[in-house]
C-alpha cells in the first residue's frame, strides 16, 4: 500500500437484495477512487446477523456480494476486497471501543430506534452495539475517508467522537475520519413514497428496484412509481416523487438534472418513467451479467478474498496491538 495516499474504507451488509439506493448512494462511487486513494472495501457480515439470519442465504448473499462490489468497478488488483468476519480484528477494537461507548449515545442512534420498532422481538445487544462494531471498521485502517449514503453519517460521527475520545484518554492513536458523501444519489428514495428512503428491508415490492431485477421487473416498478400532482417533469422540493425520478435518471444516463428537464418538457409522466427505466436497465444489465460471470468463477472470488483479508489483517493487526498496548493489556510472548 502507498503510504502517503489517504485511505478509504467502505462496506454494505449483504443483507436481502441489494438495491438502486445502495449502488447509487455508495458502491457506484467506490471505483473511481481507487487511484487516488489506498481502498479497502468490506462486505459487513457481522453487521448482518443483528437482524436474523438463514445461514445459508447469508452465505451466498455475502459471496453474491463480492462478486457484485467486482462487477461495479472495484478492482481487486487496487483495493483491498474481502469479508468482515475474515479479520478477527475488527470484534476485538469492537470490544474495546465498547469500554468507551455510552448506552445513551448508542441508545439514541436513529437506526437502533427504527430497527428496534421493526424487529421488536428481537431488540439484541448486538443491534445496538452496531454502530460501535462499524467504528472499528473503520479505525482499524486508519481511514481517513468513508464514502457513504447520508443515513450513515449519524454512525459517523460516533466513529469520530470514539477516536476522539480514545485519543484523548490514551494518547493519540486513530485518525479521525471523514465521511464522503456525494451530493446526487446520497438519499435514493422509495417509489412508493418519495418522503423514505429506498430500503432493503421495505416490504412493499414496488418501492424498491433490486439491482438483481430484470428489465420488465425494473419497467412495470417506475410504470407504478407514485408521481406529484401537476403534469410537469421538474426538480423541486415541492415534487419528491419526480425530484427522485430525475436524480435516478441523471446518475444513470449521464445527463445533468437541467438536460433531463427540457429533454422532457412538454411530455407526460409515461414517456419520462419509461426513459428513467431504459437509462437504469442500460446500467444495471452489465453489472448482472458480470456479477452472473464472477459467481460462476469461485476460485478466483476465493482467491481475491484472501488475499484481500491478509491485506487488511495486516494493517489490522498493528492497529489492534497499538490499541492494547496503549489500554494497558500485557503483549503476547511471540
Ligand atoms: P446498507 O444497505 O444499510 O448496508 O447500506 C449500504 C450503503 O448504501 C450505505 O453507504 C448506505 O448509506 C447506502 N444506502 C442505503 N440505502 C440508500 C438509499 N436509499 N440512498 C442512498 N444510499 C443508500
Ligand atoms: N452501517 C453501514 C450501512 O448499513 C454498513 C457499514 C458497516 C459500513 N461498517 C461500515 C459503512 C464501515 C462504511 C464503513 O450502510
């Protein structure tokens, strides 16, 4: 790794299907900046299973996950690509960076508040302990920019606030890191109601594009997206619905929001949802085709993934050892 370029660290949970949302909001921005940056990119397996899981189902959903980090742009000959649960380091800063948490500041994240109402029966330490669990993620690379969707700068900022506080009590030891968040397509929005944000876990089909969807699947969604009361295809925060549409439309085709407008001027609803569904089909095939491709070839995902973990456990590992012996814990006889 090139020690004077900044590092960027980033993850998904390969939890259900992944969407629109999270390729636009985060992992379509990963590939870009592995020139620039020394990359890390994780699939957060750990941070699955606070909601529960069918083990199986988590095992090809993290490997269907690889395989589409790699078919979206993240190229495994520049960034570090692996597992979470690969690198034993990350549960052992978790633990550590528990002694420093408060049960209020963990117990006002706005994500355990809405989990908890969606899983009330089953309300887990693991669930609140999760946005402790993504800083040490994050920490242990010393990163310095973590490029995500805007509902994760809440657990941000408890990343900072965790090196903060650990800098102050034990002498200087993490970076504190920055979150990058892009101003187009941080906040995809459910098509269904352009007031929420399109999520996994949203139990109405139609309000979510899977980027597993196939193209008649991704065409009758945006046919039956809910739209705003006049007729005009406009940016504006009086119109969420068509606001949304257009964003998704300019990250897919290219064009800037203003193009889209007047390209559109005059038309109806239908001929813009239709373009708004080509734009996100012509995206979207390639990546399937290639995430289908790299599936079927496990021997070189394996390969990918470890060497991806001995390259994070590497810089993992000093981190940790820094960590404990600042803490005060006895260094193991080698
Ligand atoms: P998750 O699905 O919670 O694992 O999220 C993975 C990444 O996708 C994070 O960086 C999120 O901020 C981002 N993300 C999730 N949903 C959306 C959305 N609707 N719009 C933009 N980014 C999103
Ligand atoms: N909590 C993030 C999400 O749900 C996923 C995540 C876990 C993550 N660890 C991370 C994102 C570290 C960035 C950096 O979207």
């Amino acid at each position: 790794m090139d020690a004077i370029k900044k590092t960027v660290f980033s993850g998904v949970q390969p939890t259900g299907k992944i969407t629109l949302g999270n390729y636009l909001g985060a992992i379509r921005n990963w590939g870009p900046l592995q020139d620039q940056y020394n990359c890390l990119y994780c699939v957060v397996d750990m941070h699955s299973i606070t909601v529960s899981q069918v083990a199986a189902e988590l095992r090809k959903n993290t490997m269907d996950l690889v395989a589409l980090y790699i078919a979206c742009g993240v190229d495994p000959t520049k960034s570090g690509l692996f597992i979470q649960s690969h690198v034993p380091q990350h549960a052992e800063l978790c633990w550590v960076l528990d002694t420093i948490s408060y049960i209020g500041e963990l117990n006002r994240m706005t994500q355990f508040k809405e989990k908890s109402r969606k899983h009330a029966d089953n309300i887990n330490m693991g669930l609140m302990n999760y946005p402790v669990l993504m800083a040490a993620d994050i920490l242990l690379y010393q990163t310095d920019l973590v490029p995500v969707g805007k509902d994760q700068i809440q657990h941000l900022e408890l990343a900072r606030n965790l090196a903060e506080r650990f800098n102050n009590r034990y002498s200087e030891t993490f970076v504190v890191p920055e979150g990058l968040v892009f101003k187009q397509g941080s906040s995809i929005k459910s098509l269904q109601d352009p007031l929420s944000k399109m999520s996994k876990s949203d139990p109405n089909e139609n309000a979510v594009i899977s980027l597993m969807d196939d193209p008649d699947t991704i065409a009758r969604k945006f046919k039956r997206a809910v739209t705003d009361s006049d007729t005009v295809v406009r940016f504006g925060e009086d119109k969420p619905a068509i606001s949304n549409l257009l964003t998704i439309y300019s990250l897919t085709s290219g064009e800037t929001i203003e193009q889209a407008e007047q390209r559109f001027a005059g038309q109806g609803y239908g001929v813009f949802k239709q373009a708004v569904a080509d734009a996100v089909i012509a995206v979207v095939k390639p990546i399937q085709d290639e995430q289908r491709r790299l599936i079927a070839d496990k021997a070189y995902l394996e390969s990918v993934l470890k060497a991806g973990a001995e390259q994070a456990e590497r810089i993992a590992a000093k981190t940790l050892a820094k960590v404990y012996r600042k803490v005060g814990f006895v260094p193991k006889i080698r």
